[in-house]
C-alpha cells in the first residue's frame, strides 16, 4: 500500500518542477558548499574559532552570543546559523529531485548524502569547539566541507546528464591520467590542512595547540605538490589534443589551468607578505575553485545517456515517459556537445 503521508510524494503528485529548475537548485548547492567553507575560513583567520565558547548553545547558559562575548561570539555564532541554510538548501534540491517528471534516484540519494554529511560535518564542528580547536579535528572539519563539495559537484553535474551506464570519451590511459590528477589534487588539499595546523593562523587569541611540525617546510611540501598538479594538468591537456578528444572536454583542462594559474599567484603573495587574513582567505576560496575544476575535467571524460524512466513509488501510477522539456536527463551531456 502506497504511503500516502510522505510529504515528498504528495509534493510529487501536485507539483512537476523543470529541468532547469532541478540543475539550478544542484548549482545553488555547490555555491553553499563553498560559502560554507570560506566562512568557515573567516572565524579561523578572525580569531573566533572559540567565540562560542561551547557546543551546541553559545554559552552554558545561553543559546545564542551575548553581549559580553562581543564580534567574535557573532562570528562564530554566524558560521552555525548558516549550516541551517545549508540544510534548507539541500533540503530544497531533494525535494525539486523528487518531484521532477521522471523521478530520478541518483539524484535524490545525492542529495540525501549531502544531507547527512552536513550532519556529521555539524557534530564535528562541535568536537572542534569543545576540544580547544585542536587541529587535527579541525583538519577533518575541512575535510569533510571538501567532501561535501564534492557530492554537490557530482550532484550538479548528474542533473545535465542522463541515468544510463557511464562511457568514457576518451582511452582508459587517459581516463588513468585524470585519476592521478585527483589525487594529486586531494593531497595537495590535506598538505594543506597541515599548513594551516602547524601555520600562524590558529583560530582563537588564546594558546591553541597547533600541529607541531615547521609549517614552512610544510609550506614548501605543498609548493611541491602544485607544480605537480600543474605538471598533470600541462600534460592531461597536450594529452586530450593528441587523441583528439572532444573540444568540450578540452575546454575544462584549460579552465583549470587558469584556475591554478590564479591560485598560485594567490599563494606566493600570501607567502611573501606574510599571510594577511584576507589573502589567506581568497587562497581557500581558491581551493574550492582547483577542486571543483579537477572534478570537471575529470566527470568531462565521460558521458551517461538517459536511462529509461523510474516508475514512482506509489504503486498505482504508471511510469512516466521522459519528456525533452521536462525530463532532467534529456539534454546533451555538456561533456559530448562538441564531438
């Protein structure tokens, strides 16, 4: 018997949202990811990491920062109140998802697994505060926000693409390039972390302990890993032009090479002035934009056509056909619009 109270489905039998309506609630997600991560950045470089001095409330007494805790208790207070609009958000792609015409599974588990990572990301920002920010929680804070970012960008991409088993655009070897580029581009994203751990920038005026190496040999370990990356990226690209791969695909190796380009010039003038807060703070907005750029040249690299349609899970309707103005997986995958 079809549960008639789940409020998703009675949103589905009432409302059918757009295709387009589904890729920009995806998109808004992924733009919450990275807003979620900068600010995060911004209580550390503001010193109000420990504004709040506890967690869940502000205080033992109070919920919210009082007026003797001044801006740092605002700051921090801030930060938290936006992982309920980063619910929302994702609270409002699930249910677009659920709603489209045909329904689309993958995409509801996506955004359900952005669901619970922000909840356990939320648990882990507690630990942080009532641990003294210790740094290697705060490391994985960081970490699982980069994780979080990268379900939305698979998210969003899976919204302009269809169900159907995956096919790669280009050889395996090449396909095997791009992984080491990932990975190559997550350790550099850890080393990072480290620098951060062990760097100036503890995250509270107070004695924080800090990770106890010399962040500037650290420094120069992620130095190490950027011409790496860009090593991979120089070569992913003369690569995709020998084996004449499609010029979309192309197109997002350059676009991360631009965004390395700027990311470096980021990184040396925060290293050569002596980390200025605000510097620091475009270098891990910078992150987010390598990141997303690596997930895009690798995701580039194949292309799913539309599978058929779900039925929903009522049990008394039938399945829906796709249609090409309604159906979320109806376009040309972006990857295979130029072959």
């Amino acid at each position: 018997m079809p549960n008639s109270w789940n409020p998703l489905e009675l949103i589905a039998r009432r409302w059918t949202p757009s295709a387009r309506l589904v890729r920009l609630a995806a998109l808004i997600t992924v733009v919450m990811a990275v807003v979620i991560v900068v600010t995060g950045g911004a209580v550390r470089l503001t010193q109000s990491g420990l504004g709040c001095e506890t967690w869940p409330k502000c205080t033992d007494d109070s919920l919210t920062p009082t007026s003797d805790m001044g801006v740092h208790g605002i700051i921090e207070f801030g930060n938290r109140l936006l992982t309920y609009a980063l619910c929302a958000v994702i609270g409002f792609f699930i249910i677009v998802a659920r709603a489209a015409k045909p329904m689309r599974r993958p995409l509801t588990r996506l955004g359900w697994l952005q669901f619970w990572i922000v909840m356990g990301n939320a648990v882990v920002g507690g630990i942080t505060v009532l641990t003294g920010l210790n740094p290697y929680i705060v490391s994985s804070h960081f970490l699982i926000s980069t994780a979080l970012l990268t379900v939305a960008v698979i998210t969003w991409q899976r919204t302009r693409e269809g169900d159907g088993p995956a096919r790669l655009l280009v050889a395996p070897a090449v396909r095997q390039l791009s992984w080491l580029l990932v990975v190559a581009t997550g350790a550099l994203i850890v080393i990072g972390t480290v620098v951060t751990g062990s760097g100036p920038h503890a995250g509270d005026a107070t004695k924080v302990h800090r990770i106890p190496l010399d962040w500037q040999e650290i420094t120069q370990l992620h130095v190490d890993f950027v011409y790496i990356v860009f090593g991979l990226t120089v070569a992913l690209w003369f690569t995709l032009r020998a084996v004449k791969a499609p010029r979309a695909t192309s197109r997002t190796v350059v676009e991360l090479f631009v965004v390395l380009l700027s990311q470096g010039v980021v990184g040396y003038v925060q290293y050569f002035t002596h980390l200025p807060e605000f510097v620091v703070g475009m270098h891990m907005f910078g992150s987010c934009l390598v990141w997303i750029a690596v997930l895009r040249v690798f995701l580039a690299l194949r292309e799913r056509a539309q599978a058929p349609a779900v039925p929903a899970p009522s049990g008394g309707h039938e399945a829906l056909q796709p249609r090409a103005e309604e159906g979320a997986g109806a376009e040309e995958p972006a990857s295979a619009g130029s072959r």
